[in-house]
C-alpha cells in the first residue's frame, strides 16, 4: 500500500512539474508574441515614416529643380559647387559659398577656391574672374536632361562653359574649357535662383 500511494505521489508530482512547464512554456510564447506585435508595429511605422520622408524629399528636389530650370531660362542663377575635379583627377571638397558660377543677365562670375589654399588672388583662397556671357544655348534631351553651354569673356577668363542638369533635382555639374590653356575644371553642385544663392565674391581679376 505505501508503495502505491509512494507511486501516485510521484505521478502527481510529476504531473504538477510539466503543469507548471507548460504554463511557463504559453507565458514565453506570449511575451514572444507581443514582442514579436510590437516589432511588426514599430517597423511599420518605421515604413510609414521613412515613405513619408522620402515624398517629403522628392517634392522638394521637384521643387527647387523648377526653380533651377526657371533660373537658368532667365539667365539668372548660381551653380554653388561642393566639389572641385582638376584636370589631373584630384578632388577637392569645397564651401559652396566661395566656388561656383554666377550668371546675371550678361555677366557671368568664376570663382574657384579649393579648400587646401590657404590665400589667393581673390582674398578668398582662390581665383575669381568676371566677364560676358555669349552664345547662351539650352538642349534638352528625350530623358527631360538639360544641357546649358555658354561662353564667358573678359580681361581675366575666356572661356566656355556646359553646364548638365538632371529633371527632377537642382542638383548639376559644370565643366569649364578655358580657351588659352587645357585646364579643365569640373564642378558639381546646386543650382539656385540668383536671388537665393548665399555666395561671397571675391576680389576678380
């Protein structure tokens, strides 16, 4: 008898251990699922607001890319640049507000100076040249790119200038072909209506 009751003791103790397993197993299982909830929840509207940023950004770029395109109808616009490639590859970041190309009406304004100079010409660590804009020309391909090409001379620049344009963004770059040497100068950047544009002219040439 002692041994039955011993036996029926163990299987009930038996059958509480797996009880309290299985109830520990569903209450895992449970915190699982609603973290699990919770992740989905978050990443949704992770989604949701990286969608709403990234249209945020796109009507943006549309916005100021019809600026740009307007700017550059009107001859009336600056092309801030942030990057500077020479002619034997070498890549300078640059202030946008002390590199670009400026186009007034007739008068057209390069300034170049590279972050590594530490003074120049200009005052400004680098070189600014003004003169006249001539033979102002605007193709635009199947794809909507733009492409602008113009001359600029004066006492301290001759040269030409092709400037490319995406549709959609503001975002451009310009190649400079001066015609008394093979300099070549590549600019990237933004362009901006004239009136907008935060640029600091230095001393010309």
């Amino acid at each position: 008898m002692k041994k039955i009751m011993l036996t029926f003791m163990v299987i009930v103790a038996g059958l509480s251990v797996t009880a309290l397993d299985i109830n520990a197993q569903n209450k895992a299982q449970s915190r699982f699922r609603q973290e699990m909830d919770k992740w989905h929840k978050d990443m949704a509207e992770f989604r949701a607001r990286s969608e709403q940023r990234r249209a945020l950004e796109e009507l943006t770029d549309s916005i100021a890319g019809v600026q740009a395109a307007a700017a550059v109808r009107n001859q009336d616009f600056v092309l801030e640049a942030d990057q500077v490639t020479f002619k034997n590859g070498a890549t300078v970041f640059v202030n946008s507000n002390t590199t670009f190309i400026s186009v007034k009406g007739n008068r057209a304004v390069v300034q170049i100076s590279p972050s590594n100079f530490s003074s120049g010409p200009n005052g400004v660590g680098g070189v600014t040249v003004d003169g006249t804009v001539s033979g102002m020309e605007r193709m635009v391909d199947k794809k909507g790119n733009v492409t602008v090409s113009f001359n600029v001379m004066g006492i301290g620049i001759n040269a030409q200038i092709e400037i490319y344009m995406t549709p959609g963004t503001n975002r451009a770059s310009a190649t400079i072909y001066p015609n008394f040497n093979s300099n070549t100068v590549w600019l990237q950047g933004d362009i901006v209506p004239y009136e907008n544009s935060d640029i600091f002219e230095g001393s010309s040439l």
